[in-house]
C-alpha cells in the first residue's frame, strides 16, 4: 500500500458510497443507530458509519489486508438557520468534488443562485496525519461547520 493508492480508494469509495445517487446505507450494522455504507475492491475495504440529522458525525475506516490502516472522524453541525435540506444538499456536492490536496473532503463550491459558498481548510493536510475544518456560508452568513481528523493507523 501507498499513499496515492490510499487516496484514490478513499476517493472511490467515496464516489460508490455516499457520494453516488440511489445507494442506501448497508440493512446491516456495525453500529446500531448509525447510517452505514461499506465498499471493496480487492484488498481494500471502506466503513463509513454516522449518526446525523441536524448536527452529528461520524468515521471512516480503511481496511488493507483486513487490517484498519487510516481512519477519518468528523462532527459538523448547522449555525443559525433550520434549513438542513438546502445545507446539506449543497455539502453533498460538494463532497462530490473531492479536495485536490487530500481528497477526505469537498473542494471549494460557489453557487452564485443560491448564495452557498463551500470551503475547506487543513490546518495539517497530510493524508498520514490531518486537521482540518470546513464551513458552509450562505450569502456570506457562516451556516455550517464540521471539524475533520484523521490519518493512518499505525
């Protein structure tokens, strides 16, 4: 395993999880009360479980080899405003574009229609070891953030 493989499975499991239209979480769980989607390709295998409505979070693992080798915890939550559809909506296309740096995150998002702004910023932006926060603006009003961690599990 490298690191570019582990970032391009991330990102694919990402894309075939969560990310892609019409897939619903797993009927089985590891967590109950938890959403969960799962991915393999070979000897790679990808958890996502959460718990979310309003304001929540949650983990990805990596497995390689049947052994967990990078894991990402997040906690995001609405700022002054109810409209979790719109918001949540938007994070999700966000998420779709995937950082160019460290693709655990969305890239940068404007939607000039709607007034949304979506930006990431890593403190650490090392897929071995990260920090990082991302906020959602709309109309230049911050209306959501979520903090980001992770790295590799050695």
């Amino acid at each position: 395993m490298n690191e570019q493989e582990l970032k391009d499975f991330i990102h694919e499991a990402g894309m075939n999880t969560y990310l892609k239209a019409g897939v619903m979480p797993n009927a089985t769980l590891y967590r109950p009360g938890c959403d969960e989607f799962s991915y393999e390709r070979g000897e790679w295998k990808y958890l996502d479980s959460y718990a979310w409505d309003h304001d929540g979070g949650g983990e990805e693992l990596v497995y390689y080899q049947n052994k967990v080798v990078w894991v990402m915890n997040y906690f995001g939550f609405l700022i002054n405003t109810d409209d979790k559809k719109e918001i949540y909506g938007f994070l999700h296309e966000a998420l779709r574009l995937r950082h160019p740096v460290l693709p655990v995150r969305g890239d940068t998002l404007v939607d000039a229609a709607s007034g949304l702004r979506y930006e990431v910023e890593f403190m650490r932006s090392r897929i071995e070891n990260f920090v990082g926060v991302e906020r959602i603006y709309k109309n230049n009003v911050q209306v959501y953030e979520c903090y980001i961690h992770g790295g590799l599990v050695q």
